[in-house]
C-alpha cells in the first residue's frame, strides 16, 4: 500500500511539473518588427476639392517608416499590443497648381516617432494544417490559411521638423523649425501568413486620425487659409512576426 502511494505522490508531482511546464512554453507572446511608407494627408499638398477624402502624391506625400512591436493573446482572438513607429513625414505644394488647396510652394519635412498600444480582434483566426490533403486527392491551397484581424487603440507622435514658406514681397522662402506632439486614434486590419512553425510574414495597413491640426505645421494662422483639412496619415507595414516563448513567470523569451 505504502509503495502504490508513493507511485501515485510521484505521478501526481510529475504530472503538475509538466502541466506548469506546458503553461511556461505558451506562446502568447509576439515580437514583430518590419519597414513600410507613410502617406500624409493635411494641408499642405491637400487638394484644391475641400470634399475630396483621400490623396496621395508618390512624390510629395510618401516616406519611409520602420517599426518595432510586442503582443500579446489574452484570450482566443483577443489580442493587446504596443508599438514604436519611427520615419520620415513630408509634402510639397506645387506653386500655382490649381489643383492643389494653399499652392505656395508650402514644404514640410519631420522625422516623427509614434508610440501606441493597440487591441486587436482576430476576425479570421489561422486554420490547423491537415496533413493527408494529397491521400484525399485535394490542392496545397486547402493548406492556406490568411489569418486576418482589425484594430484600433490610441498612441502619439512626436514630430521635430522644418516648415518653408514664401516670404511676402520677396523671391525668396523662409525656414522655421518646428516640434509638437499629436495625439492619434490608429485603425486598421492586418493579415498574417506562417512561413515557419513559428514565423509569420504580416502585412497592415490602417490609418492614423490625429486629434490636432499641427502635424504639419500649418495650422490656422492669422490672415492665413490654413486648417481645412484635419491632420492624419496612412501606413502600409510589411513585418516579420515570431512567436515567444514564455518563461517561468508568464513572462516572454526572447532567447532560447
């Protein structure tokens, strides 16, 4: 009797330490870091059209953008995750152009960087691959799977830049330097695809509203038609996505 107990204290210990080993190996946790372009939309290189809801100029709008991000699953399809975005913001007016809104030959040029947290919800969530597609006699794409998710969250961008304006009565333009910080509403939706066991190729798009009329530097100075158009931008990110590891204390791993 004494021997069947302590074989059963031991698989009972056994089986708690591979139970809380399971729990340490979740892989809830994601990293993810990639490169993209950002598109601005405020009052320089607006249109003329007051009514027009969306502009791009591959010239005077689009620059680069990186980024660095951590999420984590709390829950099926439930996701929180936070982010550094850092770039490049830009947008020219052509002077005279009719078609576009101030066309002064208004310039702004700003490294920004953005931080933000986000929840994301998995609206199509990654299918198990089946294994015996061939025996049943179906195609590799009864293997594909796009997980895809929308999101939204809150975050701020700080903007350190020069805005250049004609000088009045003169030939010449004048460059100022400028900074602010502007709160912003991201939304968006990404999609996922696995490369690896734990590797996952991620492509977002989404938008960020901001909740000021500076971004750019033009905004509503006296005896100036500035501030028609609310500041916000556009991104398109290309990422790279790892799964973690979590260790003893629920946190993730970044090694091993």
């Amino acid at each position: 009797m004494k021997n069947k107990r302590f074989i059963f204290l031991i698989a009972l210990l056994a089986f708690i330490n591979i139970s809380r080993a399971q729990n340490w190996n979740q892989r809830k946790y994601e990293f993810q870091y990639g490169i993209g372009i950002v598109n601005f939309m405020g009052d320089i290189a607006a249109p003329s059209n007051p009514n027009k809801l969306f502009w791009i100029h591959f010239i005077k709008t689009l620059s680069p953008i990186a980024n660095v991000g951590l999420r984590y699953n709390f829950e099926k399809r439930h996701y929180v995750s936070g982010h550094v975005h850092v770039g490049q913001m830009y947008a020219d007016d052509p002077l005279g152009n009719p078609n576009f809104h101030l066309a002064r030959r208004h310039k702004f040029s700003s490294f920004f960087t953005e931080i933000s947290a986000k929840y994301e919800f998995s609206i199509f969530e990654e299918r198990t691959r089946r294994t015996v597609y061939k025996q049943l006699g179906e195609t590799r794409l009864k293997n594909f799977s796009l997980p895809t998710y929308l999101f939204i969250g809150f975050g701020a961008t700080l903007n350190i830049g020069t805005f250049t304006q004609p000088e009045l009565g003169t030939v010449n333009t004048k460059t100022e330097s400028y900074s602010n910080i502007a709160p912003v509403i991201p939304i968006g939706i990404g999609f996922k695809y696995k490369v690896s066991r734990y590797t996952y190729l991620n492509l977002e798009v989404g938008a960020r509203l901001a909740l000021n009329d500076g971004i750019d530097n033009a905004k509503g100075k006296e005896n100036e038609s500035y501030g028609d158009f609310i500041d916000q931008y556009q991104f398109l990110n290309i990422n790279l996505i790892h799964k973690l590891r979590t260790n003893k204390k629920g946190f993730p791993k970044f090694r091993g």
